[in-house]
C-alpha cells in the first residue's frame, strides 16, 4: 500500500486516533494522539422525573366523596283504586269534569277553583287531620287533552306535586267502571311515615268515589 491510512482505534470508554504509514513489514504505527475519553451516557434518576406527591393529596372522585352536597331524592307513591259503579260511563265522566264539585265528595279536598281566563287550570286545596297533625297543602293543576266519556287526567305545575287521572270503562247500558289513578310526591314533613301514607290514601281514595257514586247517581236522575 503506497498511501497513508487513519484507524480509530475505540473502546466502549475512549477512542485513539492513529497515524499509520504503510511499510514493507506491514502497517507500522507512525505517532498516536492521546486517547480521549468520553464518559457513558447514565440514564436519568427516577428522582428526577417524577415528582414526589404526599400521600391523600388526591381523592379517587366517587359518587359518596363529591364535594357538592347532595340534595335529598324526594319518594314518589302511586295510587290505583276502581269502582263498579250504577251510571252510565258518560254520565260519571260528565260529573267528574266538574272540578269545583269534587269537594262534595272527595274527603280531603276542601276546595277547587277553576281559573275564569284559563279554564284548564284550577287551584286545589287539601284539608285533613291525620298523624295528630292538621295537614294543609295547595297546588295549581294543569287538566290536559281529555278523552270525551273515557279518560281525564291533570298534572300539578306548583305547590305539592302530584299527576293523576280516571278512567271510565262502560259495563253496559247504566253502568260503569272507574278507575282513579293518583301519583304525589311525600311531603318532607310525612316522610317519617310514608309507608303508611299510601295504605291510607287509598282508603280516603275508595271512600271518595263511593260518595261520588251516590253524587253521580243523584245527578243522573235529575238530568
């Protein structure tokens, strides 16, 4: 080889650059540059990276550890009562659509008043003792779409919230069935004693459409 060669000679820790001339005895290492040495890359501390934290600063977000209070999930109850009842099913639907009659016979209403300028709406009143306790409550009800002879039902827009509605189920000629449907949300006051609110509800419901049977049956007579 007539030409001059530079080799790097390496380690996994320093290089040497060399001067090598050729001769006829092979390569001959002419004048060598000190080695240089270059430390390893060392990987990064895991003290480093990650930030140290105190345990609890962080609570694992739930439902039972939110940091809003939770208001109260108020308990709804429904109530269903029928009746077979001596007057044709229109003649009872005719009565029951007099809403400020319904005093007469349901025992723990005390008054209906039906709106001049929007007759739809109507403002209710309930009166009763019960529970050693006066119990007195008012709302304004909506009646919606009624089906003639067949159905009407209401839903209250303030006050004590409650929807409803009774059917009107012919069973012939001169008579019929009524079935009264009354959903309500439990006062905060009678919650204590909801289980036995809805038992006595509906006796109050069963008492109140066999008095509107005899208020039905008089005013079919007279018609």
């Amino acid at each position: 080889m007539s030409s001059a060669a530079i080799s790097f000679i390496s380690s996994p820790h320093s290089f040497t650059l060399s001067h090598v001339f050729p001769t006829n005895r092979g390569a001959i290492l002419f004048k060598a540059i000190p080695s240089c040495r270059v430390s390893p890359l060392k990987p990064p501390s895991l003290s480093s990276i990650f930030i140290r934290i105190p345990y609890g600063s962080f609570k694992k977000a739930s439902f039972f550890t939110s940091s809003r209070p939770s208001s109260p999930v108020m308990e709804w109850q429904d109530c269903t009562v029928k009746m077979e009842i001596d007057v044709p099913a229109s003649v009872a639907y005719k009565c029951y659509s007099d809403r400020e009659a319904i005093p007469n016979w349901m025992p723990f209403i005390s008054s209906v008043k039906v709106l001049e300028d929007k007759p739809d709406l109507s403002r209710w009143s309930l009166k009763y003792e019960a529970f050693g306790r006066d119990l007195e409550y008012s709302w304004l009800a909506r009646n919606m779409q009624p089906i003639p002879n067949q159905k009407i039902h209401w839903r209250s827009l303030e006050g004590l919230p409650n929807r409803g509605s009774v059917r009107f189920y012919p069973k012939g000629p001169s008579s019929c069935v009524i079935e009264l449907t009354v959903s309500y949300e439990v006062p905060q006051l009678l919650t204590p004693v909801a289980s036995v609110l809805q038992p006595l509800l509906e006796n109050l419901l069963k008492r109140g459409l066999d008095r509107f049977a005899r208020f039905a049956r008089s005013s079919g007579s007279t018609r």
